[in-house]
C-alpha cells in the first residue's frame, strides 16, 4: 500500500476523494510481479483524469511506484485511486492542487472455473442508471448505483447483474463490460450517456478490429440481448465470462467468445 | 477533527466512502458552541443512511461526539460524513459492517454582507443534472456533478450557479436550494428525480406551512424562475441569499425573503 509514494493505509480525511468522490480509478491483475496490460490502463487513467481537469501524475512515478508495489506483492488485484487531492471546503476544485496517489494490492477473488468454461448465471437488475454524459465512460469514484446495483441479490448462483439505463438500453453488468455475438460480429452498448469503458472491454474491441471481425457500438436493447447468439462479460479481473443463463434463456455453446477468452488469456497487447 | 470517536484526521483507503462515495454528510453551522437544528438535521442524515442501507449511528453517540468537538472548536462549519465503513473488495455492500464517523470543522467563509442584503448574481450552469430516483434528494457523497458545475466559472461576482436536469427543469443550486415567489406563496423545485434536499429547505417548507403561505413543490422551468416575483436561494452556511440578478433578469426587493431570512437567522425551530 502506497500513498503518494510512501508506504501508507490512510489519506486525509479532507481528501476530494472522499468528500465527493472526486477522482478516478483503475483495476489491475497482478501476477508474478507482472501487471497486464499497465500502458493501456495508464493511458485510460490519463483519459480520465483529463475528463474531471484533474493533472494525472506521469507515467514515470507512477510505473515506478507500481514496481515497488509488484516487488512485495507480485500476485493480486492492483487498485490505482487517484484523487484530485486535497482541497479547501466547496466543490470548486482548488488551482494548482497536488492529485493525490493510492496504490493498494488485495489477493485474486476465487471464482469457479466454471465462470470461464461453462458460463455464468446473469440478472437484470432493477436500478437504472443515469444519463450524466459528462460523466459516461469514466471509471470515476461515484460509484452509488454499481453499490446499489450489487445489493439487489445474494444469489451465490448469480455471479453478475445486468444494469438497463432508463430508456431500457442495456448498458454493462455491475462490474463488467458486456458484448454480444449477433450473426458472427461483435455488439458492445454505447456508452456515451452512461457507463464505463473498462480496459478489457477495449481489449475485445481492438481483437476484432484485428480480426476482420465486425464490431458496433450502439445502443441495445433487452430483447436483442436474449436473442445473442453468444453473451459474454468482461474486466481485468475476471477476464471473460460467458452468460449460460439469464431470465428464461440458456445458451451452451460460446465459440466465439472462446476465442476470444483465448486471446485475453495470452496477455497479448 | 474525530474519525470514530478519536481524534485523528485520516481514515483507511479502504474505507467505502473513498472507494464508491459510498456514505452520506451533513453541513452544520456552529456558533459558540452550539449548532444550529442539530435534531433535524440527524432526522435527515437517518433518513439518508437508511436510504442507501448504511446503519445510522445513534442520536446519543453523535451528539456526544459533537458536544466534544464544539468544546474545541465553538464557531465554524461543522461536517459530518457517516460512510459505510470498511469492506472486503467489491461492490457488494459487507453484511453488518460498522460505519465510519467523520467530523471535521473548518473556519466559517467570509461572504459580502451584500449578498444577505442586496441579493447576489447567479448564473446557469451548463451541465445538466442526471436523473436517479434512487439517490435524489439524498446528500450522499457522489457529487462530481457539483464539482463540475462548480468548475464551470470563476468570476467572483457571481456567487452561485444554477442547476437544471436535461428536460429543462431547474432543480437547485450547486451548493443550495432555490424558493421562487410567485403571487405571494411559495414555490420549491420537486427534488424526486435529483437534487439534494437541504435542511434549510426544510426549515423553509415549515415556516410556509406556519405561516399559512401557500407552498407548491413542484417542476419549475427556468422561464418561470425569471419570471418570478422574488428567487433565493438557501443553505445552512450562508442562510438566505436572495437573487439580485439572473441571465438579464434583475430583482430588487424582496420582501418575503427578507421575512424568511429573519425567520432563519433568528434559529427558531
């Protein structure tokens, strides 16, 4: 655990992070003291903070603090935070603040093998989330509705929900990206008005683009979803899940999605 | 400063309040060491924590904690932050987790007496609330919205800007609630789809219903808002502030504010 650079489990209590949930976030699998993927999350953080006028901290500190991190704990679920720091009282962000850096390692969640080779039991959650598009797309630090969304079951069988904007457009899972197969090409929701654009999702989306496989952005609805001839979830940490299950449908077969999974696996940039 | 109970300034980063705003605060004027409607405004922080699911540490509990801290420091803007506390990774709210209290003062801003008693400029915002039913109203710590709408101006003549959602509704200001007169009575913009419901609009809402003033919450367009015969707007740091000028709409009396404006100051119930 590092916080702005020195070993640390705390930060100030007057920390924008805190009071408004001022700063953004990225997820990263370490493993055997390597992260996946770490330019490609760099550059989303630095997308991020760019959104929110916050100064991202260079790739340079923050590649060599993550070496440091890595050397102690070479396996686990890297969290990066960074906040747009401290700040006097009032939503106006102060001139010239200093971001503040938070590095911290859990250890890998166990989730069945059975998640990634059969597929996994999905709902649709109740909540809706909200248009704001300044905010779509960034994994920000106003995270109440993913909360809310999460709490709606305690199902073990049920390993993600399904979040539907107001409008009914399916948009991502609570935790996780989403992508159909409809007749052999990729389908991912738009996610200009709510949402956020993790890594792995662009992963997939650079795959196809390599592949010649065909690749929309727009929007979705819960019907075509049902109708997918494939399903499947997708984060750093979880790599790829194929949906088995959701409400009445079933689907047994992913070869697509296998193939994709596949090249997720292999850490291919 | 206290974080449950102990002096101190830091909480732990991984506290849920930094990692998904996942916590509620309220905003307190104190003066010689009292602060102002504390009852109420615990009524509003139980109703928000139980909103959101977070157990709302008692009357008994927090008033001692409040009674210490005034003791130290007697004048000032008081806040209080109650998160959700410490969780495992995840969204997924910990089953009986214990919350964390956070209470911190800060010195009360200098603001020109004219803005109590000529009224200030305000402007609209550009950025457009999102709608939630499942957090309006709530003062929860997702408020990148405010901070963008905060960030929106920095010419000091204007002293508060106002929000409206994307059907055009005008719904508050970035840090205060908004009361049109329209015919003599009372209009209040309806916060069920966003907004935060303050304290002093609640103190506002009772005085009308004493006073046998008509009260309508409801939709309000910003062309009602400039067509009003009186606009202010309220908070429990700077009271009442009416409007002196919006767009080029300019007001320059104000009778029923400055009626409701000594109704506040004078802290009756």
């Amino acid at each position: 655990m590092l916080v702005n650079g020195i070993p640390g489990n705390t930060i100030s209590i007057r920390d924008r992070g805190l009071l408004y949930g001022d700063g953004v976030f990225r997820t990263l699998r370490a493993s055997q003291g390597k992260v996946q993927h770490w330019p490609l999350h760099y550059q989303k953080l630095q997308h991020d903070c760019h959104a929110l006028g916050i100064a991202c901290p260079s790739f340079d500190l923050l590649s060599a603090e993550l070496g440091e991190l890595l050397v102690r704990h070479p396996d686990g679920v890297v969290k990066l935070i960074v906040t747009r720091g401290l700040g006097m009282r009032g939503y106006v962000p102060p001139a010239g603040g200093e971001p503040t850096r938070i590095w911290d390692v859990s250890p890998l969640p166990q989730y069945p093998s059975d998640n990634v080779t059969r597929g996994i039991k999905a709902r649709v959650c109740d909540l809706r989330l909200s248009a704001q598009p300044r905010l779509a797309g960034i994994k920000h630090l106003n995270r109440l509705e993913n909360v809310l969304a999460a709490a709606e079951w305690d199902d073990a069988e049920i390993a993600e929900g399904l979040l539907l904007d107001a409008d009914g457009h399916v948009i991502e899972g609570t935790r996780s990206n989403l992508f159909l197969v409809v007749h052999g090409g990729l389908v991912t929701p738009d996610l200009s008005r709510c949402g956020v654009a993790g890594g792995q999702r662009e992963r997939v989306m650079a795959w196809a683009v390599q592949h010649n496989v065909s690749l929309q952005v727009r929007d979705v609805s819960l019907d075509e979803v049902l109708q997918a001839d494939e399903l499947f979830l997708v984060n750093s940490i979880i790599g790829l899940w194929p949906v088995r299950e959701l409400q009445q449908r079933c689907w047994d077969a992913f070869p697509l999605a296998a193939r994709i999974a596949q090249y997720l696996e292999s850490g291919e940039a």
